[in-house]
C-alpha cells in the first residue's frame, strides 16, 4: 500500500465512478464541524519534514508565495472549516486574490461571476451548477459555501478551474482521441497534459489494486490498459486546473482547492503548474483528516509542504479545561 492510499481513499472512489460524477463521498455531512474555531494554538500543524510549526506562521509563510494548492479529503468536515479559513486568511494577507476550485468547472463560470457580483444567490449558485451535493447530500452549504463565502468577503475573485465532466469521461471512455478537435471552441473548456508524471501513474495503479482487493484473495492485477484509461481522464482534470491556475495568475495572486491526490507528493495539477510557470514561488498544504498532534513519518514525510491534521483541533478543545 503506498503512503498516499490511506489518506486518499475518496480519490478512488473517483476513479471508479467517473462516468457518473467527480470525486464524490456518500457519506452524511456533519453540519457542525464546520463551526471549528481556527487558532495557532489549537490546530497540529508541521513543515514536510516533520518539523513542529503553528498555524500563524504556516499563513505568514503562505502569505509570500504566488501559488498555494491545497489538498482536502472531499468528506472531512473539520478539513472544509479549516479550508475556509486558511483561504481567508490568504486572500486578506494578499489584499485580494483568486480562489481556483476543482468543484466547478470552466462553464460554470458565468454562475460564479454572478454570484461574485451579486446577481445570484449562494442556493441559486449551487443549482445551476448541480453542486448541492458535490461531496455527500448538502454538502455544498455546509463545506464549500463557507470557502467561497470567506474569498468574497475578503476582497477575493473565484475560479471555477476544471474541465467539464462531459470531456472527462470522453477520455476515460476512449482516450485524448475522443476529444473535439483543436480547432474547436469547446478546446477552450479543457486542457491536456504537458508532462509525464510517472509517480503519480503508479500511485493511481496502486489505488486501483487497494479498491479491487478482496479479503482472502490474491493481489489483483491492474492492467496498463485499465491504467491508462483511468490515468488520462485523471491528467485531463489536473491539467484543466492547472492551466486555469495559471491565466490566474496572470493578475493574481492565488490559492487552489482540490482533493489530495491531485496536490499531494506526486500530485499531477502541481506538476502541470510548474511546467506553466516554473518562476512562480508554490507551496502546498495537506489537509489530512486525523486526531493525532504527533507526526507521523511513514505516512506524511514530504507529503506537502505544511502538513495539518485536521481533527486535532477538534479534539484538543474537547480535551481543554475551558471547555
């Protein structure tokens, strides 16, 4: 098993089912999570290496960088509370700036600027985008709205960065063949990928193993071919969003949500981006859903730049006298 499996199952879960939706979980929300208060004291933050730091000084870091990506677990509530308030925190630090989402997609964003600009409301935002419930039932209001919300208040624009879920699953289906041709207007809805990312081809073959284990039976085998397949729809979405981060970029400063298997380690989306803008300074945060405030070695060295375990908060109030 690779040290990204644990942490990332929901990508497979992806994988698996990309024909019918993008990196969904099924399971409840948990409404109040999201109320999680955000101190530097109270939250297990650590550089890549292990290393203690708080979450002050991981935002005042974050704070000179041109690019931050941040890698979630689509169904970790705590993870979205602290989403939302790193993405303010930045986006005030930068007097503004752009919030770059995998939940919506390039044609989407028309309903983004409207709501940026007043002229939809959040329900009527997640209706026309069909987002209500992107990672579980009623998802979107209780995780997601909040990141938007804390971008918008803060001076910040949104970008609805992936491909449309149609060309995904044209290139699952049938591979980069399938696709409109480059003279098309529709080519401007995705992109494709610019570089190899051998690591990350092994890490998803690895993921496709760990779903099809059966208990008591054999190592299943996954084929170059099933690989491949899955492997290109995958790339079209990290290069889609990479690509979108860059035009951001262009004139902003800004910070990118996606699930953790596109960010972290050998994550594609951050490997395309650096092809785009190699000058641009990049920093990555892994939002890991655990309790623990001890390090753990095996699974998260090097696994992102700021490293945050995102039930630790909850777990030392609960623990706290105060309380």
């Amino acid at each position: 098993m690779t040290i990204i499996q644990t942490a990332c199952r929901f990508a497979a879960f992806f994988i698996f089912s990309i024909v019918l939706s993008a990196c969904v979980s099924a399971v409840a929300v948990e409404k109040p999570a999201v109320r999680v208060e955000v101190r530097q004291d109270n939250t297990c933050v650590f550089l890549g290496d292990g290393t203690p730091t708080t979450w002050g000084a991981m935002v005042g870091a974050l704070a000179h960088c041109d690019v931050v990506f941040i890698g979630e677990t689509h169904d970790d509530a705590y993870g979205h509370a602290l989403e939302a308030q790193l993405v303010g925190e930045l986006i005030d630090g930068w007097h503004g700036g752009a919030l770059s989402i995998e939940m919506l997609e390039r044609d989407e964003q028309k309903a983004a600027d409207q709501w940026l600009a007043g002229e939809i409301d959040s329900p009527q935002l997640a209706d026309q985008t069909k987002s209500a419930s992107w990672a579980g039932k009623n998802s979107w209001v209780e995780w997601y709205q909040p990141v938007l919300d804390a971008a918008k208040v803060n001076g910040g624009v949104v970008i609805a960065a992936n491909a449309p879920r149609k060309y995904v699953r044209m290139v699952s289906k049938d591979g980069m063949k399938a696709l409109p041709p480059v003279t098309s207007e529709e080519r401007a809805l995705f992109d494709t990928p610019s570089v190899k990312h051998p690591e990350y081809r092994e890490d998803l073959r690895a993921i496709m193993v760990e779903m099809r284990q059966e208990d008591g039976q054999p190592t299943p085998i996954v084929s170059d071919e099933d690989l491949d397949g899955f492997l290109a729809s995958q790339l079209m979405w990290d290069a889609t969003m990479a690509r979108s981060v860059a035009r951001a970029r262009e004139k902003f400063h800004v910070v990118h949500m996606a699930g953790c298997f596109h960010i972290d380690r050998s994550g594609a989306t951050v490997g395309e981006f650096r092809a785009l803008r190699p000058s641009d300074t990049v920093a990555t945060v892994s939002l890991v859903a655990s309790d623990m405030c001890e390090f753990d070695f095996q699974k998260d060295k090097s696994r992102a730049t700021f490293v945050v375990y995102t039930k630790s908060a909850h777990q030392h109030d609960s623990a706290s006298p105060s309380k």
